[in-house]
C-alpha cells in the first residue's frame, strides 16, 4: 500500500536544505495554510509547538514534522 504523506514532495526534498528553526511564513507554506491561521492555532493551544526567540516566533523544524505526523495517525479504515 502507498505511504500517504500529509507534506508535499517539493517540501521533502527542501528538508535537507532547511535550518532547525522556522518563521512562521515556511511553516504556513509547508503545510500548506495561512499565517494567520498558525497564530490562532498558536492561541488555542492546538497547533505546532512555537517559541519565542525575542519577540519572533519560531517553530522547530522536528516538531512541526511530529505535529504533522500526529494530525494523521488516525486510522481512515472502518
């Protein structure tokens, strides 16, 4: 069976070329969302693990892979 991957391939194959932490604006094009909606999930608790690097918010490149990871562990089979 095919893995299913929730990340785009261009976004696999640039893994190797990204630093450990992340700006807002890549973790919303890698995943494919606004940066907005990465700050209200930042404010309900409910996205990404972010910290605050002086006043900048960044994101952990091995996070938000977990993050993802988890978003799609459920099973689709019934």
């Amino acid at each position: 069976m095919p893995s299913l991957s929730p990340r785009p391939a261009r976004a696999t194959a640039d893994a190797s070329r990204r630093g450990p932490l992340a700006t807002p604006a890549e973790v919303a094009e890698y995943i494919g969302v606004p940066v907005k909606t990465l700050y209200q999930w930042k404010y309900r608790g409910i996205g990404p693990n972010v910290h605050k690097v002086g006043r900048h918010l960044r994101y952990r490149w091995t996070e938000v892979d977990a993050w993802l990871n988890a978003q799609a562990a459920y099973d689709l089979a019934v």
